[in-house]
C-alpha cells in the first residue's frame, strides 16, 4: 500500500471527522437541529467511549504510520501531539473494557489541548516564522510539509481532527439523554421517565 | 428496546413512536469501508515513482579543510571567516560540470533545500534580486542539496526552475557533503567567498536584499 494511498484514506477520514464535529456544533448550536442532536447522541450512547477508543488508535496507528513505514520523521510538535494522542488510546480502551475510571472530563482535556497543539503546527506550517527561526533546522522543522491531501489536509490537520472528533464523542454524556429539551413536539416527554423507570 | 417503548404496545390509541438513535456505529463503519475503497481508486495504480532521483545528486569531490558549523554564531563572531574556503567539484542536474567557488570573482554560495519552506520563501527573493542586477559583481550558485525524494517539493531541479532560477547549480550527492564541508547546519545557508578564495561571510536562514546589498558592499 503506497504512502499516497494511506495519506488519501486518512484525508478522508479526516473529512469524515470535520463532518461529524460541525454536525455536532451545527446541531447544538442552531435550535431547530436539536431534534436531530438527540437522535445522532442516542446513536452513540453507550458507544462512545469504544469509538473514541478506536479513533485514538488510528490516529495513532497512522501516526506510528507515518514514522515508522513512509519515514517522515516526526517534528517536536508532532511529538507533543503524540504525547496528547498516545496515552489516550490505551486509556480509553481499558476505560471502554472496564469502565471504572472517570476518564473522560480529562481525556476530553487532553483531546482539546492536542487540538490546540494541531492548531498551532498548521500555523507554523503555513507561516514557518512563527517557529521563531528563520531557517529551516537542517534535522527536522516543525513547519515541513510532508503531506498535502486535497490541497489542504496535512498531517497535524488529520491530528487536529481525530482530537476534535474524540472531544466531540467524550461529550456524549454516557447514560442520559443528551438534552431532554431536544425532543421535538411529536416526541412523548418520556426520556425522563424513563430514567427513573 | 427503550423503557419508553416498552410501555407502548396496550391501548388502542395509536401514540406517538418515539425516535431511535441514527445508526451512527454501523454508518461509522461503512464511511471507514467506503474511504479506503476511495483512496484505492483515487491514489492506486502503480503508485507514483519518484523519478529522476539519481539526477538530483551529483558526486561532489571537496579539496580543502571543512569549514567549522556556523552553529548559531553571529557573521562577526563565524570562525570560518578569513578560512579558506574548500573548492567543490560536482555537477548540476544535467551532469554538467561546475566547480566552486569562482576565482574569477567573488562567489555566494546557496545552500538549499527543496522541501524547507525558508528556502522556498528565498529563492523566489533571490532571483527576483538577480534579475533587478543586484548580484553583478559576484557569481552566485545554488547548491541543492539535503535533496529527499520522500519529502515535499520534490524534485529539487523542477523546483528551481519553476522559480525561474538561472544561475549555476551544483546537486550536492546524497550524504550531504558539499554541505557538511561549508559547515551548513540550517537553510538556506549563505558564504560569500572572494575570488582568493577566502571565506568572506556566512549566515543562516533567510536573509533579505538590503543585507545581502550590504554584505556584497564590504567586498573590496
């Protein structure tokens, strides 16, 4: 499998990602999409820990991917990603697997503080002066681009995007609906209910 | 089954169903299949070669000492100036011979590397300086080299004369070593040797214009 190949399926699951987070925002945001906030959030009750889990590894399978099989040597920013994205992966699965620790406000920290890192790369890979350097450090510059999918998607915004996706999913609340309020007229005021049923 | 449902089912008024979740796992799953079958068909094939990656290197022969790394130091402060600057013996892309420096006059050398965004930022700057006559009195050569076919830009040669570069180029060969024995330890990388062959001046990064108009001044 060639490396433009893997670069173009983590494009566009990176896409995939964009569309499920500004769903989320689009539908928390704008009141006549809550209906469809509820729906989506009752989809993956219960499964969120389990995808985030799995977006966490392929996010990191594809950054040891990167590494390790098309030898692009990851730059001191991509580090600090990893350092944000790595643990995740086995902390959320062994939460998912056991479910005992209260993981997920820190682990939803962690996502956001990647996501900032991944902000700050794109920066500096579109304007290498903010590395604070005017030359490019001969080993290995953060602002080096190695790969550029659809004329955009670079490797901190794949990053970027499987941080924001697993923010998103951590926000799920877990064993309650996501917000009574979002039922419709047609729905039976019932989510409530049957909480307490 | 939800409890809410649950509690549907007796009566005869028909009540309103409640609605389910979207099946988002399974539509999860099928986005992942459907991504991977189009990354096959938009990326397959053969794959792209890296071609003409032999002619991005040239063998370089080096005669003289190495100059020290600049390593941070001020021009004032660099310990290789007044050093003899060693002469490199290469190739540009088309297997041409070039040597450097000059000693018919003065020479700046470029140091460059086709995937650092600094070098793309400075080239453009420079030919632009070259064609405004501002480098007459000294030869300049580009010197591509830290040349990588699994990173950006490439290829070095289709890089450089898309930015319109027309002065001497001499591909350093794959290790590096024009670089290494010019001391270069960031890019671009800039000497000025004189025609005696002395090393007048160094810096890295990019530098503009107006300071390479005033170093190229203090040539006698």
């Amino acid at each position: 499998m060639s490396v433009d190949v893997m670069s173009t399926f983590f494009a566009l699951l990176a896409l995939g990602a964009n569309v499920v987070v500004l769903t989320a925002i689009a539908t928390s945001v704008v009141p006549a999409l809550r209906p469809v906030r509820g729906r989506l959030a009752d989809g993956v009750r219960g499964s969120t820990l389990v995808l985030a889990a799995v977006v966490t590894g392929v996010a990191t399978a594809g950054s040891l991917y990167y590494s390790e099989v098309a030898g692009f040597p990851p730059c001191r920013l991509c580090w600090i990603q990893r350092g944000f994205m790595y643990p995740l992966f086995p902390a959320l699965t062994l939460t998912a697997w056991r479910g005992a620790w209260p993981l997920r406000p820190w682990a939803r920290l962690a996502a956001l503080l990647g996501a900032a890192v991944s902000v700050w790369h794109l920066l500096v890979e579109r304007f290498p002066g903010l590395e604070g350097a005017i030359a490019c450090d001969a080993a290995n510059p953060c602002s080096l681009v190695w790969v550029k999918e659809f004329g955009f998607i670079t490797i901190p915004y794949m990053a970027f995007a499987a941080f924001t996706l697993v923010a998103v999913l951590l926000s799920v609340r877990p064993d309650s609906p996501t917000d009574a309020r979002a039922c419709d007229a047609s729905d039976e005021p019932s989510t409530s209910k049957a909480r307490t049923a | 089954m939800s409890a809410s449902t649950k509690r549907r089912g007796t009566g005869g008024k028909p009540k309103p169903q409640r609605r389910g979740g979207l099946p988002v796992v399974p539509i999860a799953i099928a986005f992942v299949v459907l991504a991977a079958v189009v990354a096959l068909v938009l990326a397959g094939g053969d794959g792209e070669v890296k071609s003409d990656a032999r002619s991005q290197y040239g063998a370089v022969e080096i005669d003289g000492t190495a100059l020290p790394p600049l390593a941070g130091a001020t021009p004032d402060a660099d310990p290789a100036v007044a050093m003899a600057a060693p002469t490199l013996t290469g190739t540009n892309f088309e297997g041409d011979p070039v040597t450097v420096p000059s000693s018919e006059r003065p020479t700046l050398l470029v140091f460059a590397a086709h995937w650092c965004p600094h070098c793309q930022a400075e080239i453009p700057r420079l030919v632009d300086w070259m064609a405004a006559g501002g480098a007459e009195d000294v030869q300049v050569v580009a010197v591509s080299t830290a040349a990588d076919p699994q990173a950006p830009n490439w290829t070095p040669q289709a890089w450089l004369e898309r930015e319109g570069w027309e002065a001497p180029v001499l591909a350093d060969d794959a290790e590096g070593s024009a670089g290494s024995a010019y001391g270069v330890d960031g890019y671009p990388f800039f000497t000025l040797v004189d025609e005696s062959g002395t090393v007048v001046w160094r810096a890295s990064g990019e530098i503009s214009t107006e300071v390479l108009d005033a170093v190229l001044a203090t040539l006698p």
